[in-house]
C-alpha cells in the first residue's frame, strides 16, 4: 500500500519540475517580478491558491516551509496556473503567517434552505465552518464535516436545532447517509498511526458507524491507493467510491453490500471523474468529466459505462439528481442550472436552463457541496457569514 502512495507522491512531484519550466515562458510586467508591493502574498494566496475552492482549503493550517514547498507544487502538479515567481513569492507568505502550530483559518458558514427562486432561509444550526451537507433519507438530520482544529463529521438535528459531533479519531470527511439512515460513512485516515503525524491526503479510506455514536466505526474498503464514499445505487445495495490513482487521478468503483462484497470497477480514464449521482431508476449515472478541456457534467449507463451522453454545456460541476425530481441539477460558476431528463424507454435529455444564481459556497473539488429534497424543489445548501 504505502509504495503505490510513494509512487504517487513522485509522480506530482516530477509533473511540478515539468510545469515550472513551462509556466515560467508565460510572460509577465517585470515589475510585478522583481518588485512585488506589500501585501502580495496575501493577493496572490486569495487570486491564486483559492481560485477554485475556499481560503480555509488552501491554508489548512500550519506547516514548515518544506511543506509549503510541497503544497504548493502539489497544487501546480494538479493543474493550477501559478508562475515561478508567484510561487516563490506564495511560499514565503505561507512560511511567515502560517508557520507550524498555527491555528487553521476557519470561514463561518450557515445552513440554508434555498428555493428554486433563489429565496434563502437559514436552518437553526450555529455558524460554523461547514463543508459538504448530507440530509438524512428521512430529510430530519444533516451530516456535514465541521472544521475545528480538524474536519470532523457533525449531526443536526432539523426539528430540535441540537448541533453534536460524531467523530473525533482522525480526520473524517466526505460525509454520506446509509439507505436507511441509521449510519453515516465518510473518508477517514484513523487506521493511520497517530504517533506517526496522520495524513488524510497521503492515505484515507471509507468508513462508516453508527449515526446515533454508539459503536466504533468500521472500515469498508482495504485497497491500496486512497478511497472515499460517493453515493448508493437507488437499490440500496451497492456504494460507489471513488479511488485515487497516480496515473488516471480519480477513478469510480463499486461496493457490493451482497454475495462477496468484491469491489469492482466501474470507469477508469486518464480524465477526471469526479463526484456522481444515479438516476431514480439506476439505469445511468452522472459524473464530472474534464475530458473536453474544461468540468462538464456527463451521464453513462449503467453499469455498463456505454453509451455516454454530455449534459452541460460550456462548463458544469457538482451534480445532483434527486429521485422524486424530473430534473437533474449542477453548478456553473455561480448559477445553478437544471436539465430536464427522462430514462424512459430511453435517455432523453433537455436543454439546460438557469435557475437561479447566488453567492453559496462552492466545492473543494467536484463533489457536491449542497444537496436536495428528494422532490428537487428545496436545496440545502451553505452560505458565508458576512
């Protein structure tokens, strides 16, 4: 296990010393280079590093400048547009305000219902730094990961406004219901040694425990390489997850909770798939994709794979797809866009509209950072305290 995570950790590092060179070609004013104004760091951090996802993702915390370094060419490797000179000036900033043993940053946030108008009503939960909100099948809890001192998995209780922890070993994050509601499951890297340092990047795999805490949590998947949980197939008897590789990224699998229990493999490509929802039926799935040279949301059957259908068009991420809903729903940038499909007797899919826009809290990733009622027409979703 630990050699095809070392072997991941050189690949992004031999794709960081091939990119530098390549970025540094791009031209810029030598007086941004040479002669940076005071607080460029700080601008570049927020242009640059949290671009694509919150300041509290790209500065979780403390680290030495060695693991700024790394950090830095991490996100370089994964794609990100920073040139030599930002890199080195982001590195120092990074190294002088966030030095080992500093506190992470920590963005409040509330829980809000919003309407297909775009109307917002805040839940009763207190602000807190929240990430990727799950209702319960029954639609009376949310399971959502809280950033403390770390992310953990946190319970609210829709109907009586009480706020609880449910993890407390490790880092636990990427939180999913079970069918029946009575666990929760979620990426966890507790199997670590904690006397080693843990890291949830380097190895973390799907968990899942009891909802109510009153049983340790057990571990579902026992592969190299990294995993986490993504969604159950309607039936209630199959978990998708998803599987880091060095060479392919994210991968999707799947989790039989019948027969053997033997993961087999739904989707490898050298694009990115990324976070997922199944139709009512079953009979197809939607993922992001970056195979066209930007995120677009996309439908396969399933569990063939083939044929594959594009839904969005000019750019499409965090994908819902209710079970009680005629239409399927993404993000592209700030607006939400719905689709109208149909699986029956065969895949027909609409023309994308808009249908409302606002200033909610995006994703990390591609995973969805909002969720819906089962009838599509409420959406939870999270919004920054001014």
């Amino acid at each position: 296990m630990q050699d095809r995570r070392v072997i991941h950790s050189v690949t992004l590092l031999i794709a960081f010393l091939l990119a530098i060179p390549l970025l540094a070609l791009v031209q810029q004013p030598e007086a941004e280079v040479n002669s940076p104004a005071d607080g460029a760091g700080e601008e570049r951090v927020r242009t640059l590093c949290a671009s694509c996802h919150s300041l509290e993702r790209a500065v979780p915390g403390g680290r030495s400048r060695k693991e700024w370094e790394r950090t830095v060419q991490d996100m370089v490797s994964r794609g990100a547009r920073i040139l030599s000179a930002d890199a080195e000036i982001i590195i120092n900033y990074l190294a002088e305000q966030y030095p080992v043993g500093a506190a992470p940053l920590q963005e409040m946030r509330l829980l809000v219902w919003v309407d297909h108008q775009g109307n917002v009503e805040p839940l009763a939960a207190p602000p807190r730094s929240y990430m990727r909100p799950r209702l319960s099948p029954d639609g009376t809890q949310v399971a959502v990961e809280v950033l403390l001192d770390k992310r953990d998995i946190w319970i609210f209780d829709i109907p009586t406004g009480e706020l609880r922890r449910l993890t407390y070993e490790g880092t636990n994050r990427s939180v999913l219901w079970s069918p029946d509601g009575r666990r929760v499951l979620f990426g966890s890297d507790r199997h670590q040694s904690p006397e080693g340092g843990r890291s949830f990047r380097d190895d973390h795999e799907a968990y899942w425990m009891p909802v109510d805490g009153s049983g340790k949590a057990e571990r579902l998947t026992h592969a190299p390489l990294n995993h986490g949980p993504q969604r159950w197939t309607p039936d209630g008897k199959t978990l998708s997850f998803y599987e880091i590789h060095p060479e392919t990224g994210r991968d999707i699998w799947m989790l039989p909770f019948e027969g053997d229990r033997k993961p087999w493999l739904f989707l490898k490509t050298p694009a990115l798939e990324g976070g997922i929802a199944f139709s009512a039926d079953g009979r197809w799935l939607a993922h992001t994709s970056d195979e066209t040279g930007q995120r677009e949301i996309v439908v396969r059957a399933f569990p063939q794979a083939e044929p594959a259908h594009q839904v969005s068009k000019g750019g499409g991420i965090e994908v819902l797809w209710p079970p009680k809903s005629k239409d399927l729903f993404y993000r592209n940038g700030n607006k939400r866009m719905a689709v109208e499909i149909s699986t029956t007797p065969s895949l027909t899919v609409g023309t994308p509209r808009v249908l409302f826009e606002g200033d909610f809290v995006p994703s990390s990733g591609s995973r969805a950072n909002w969720d819906a009622t089962p009838d599509g027409k409420r959406f939870l979703m999270l919004k920054k305290v001014k």
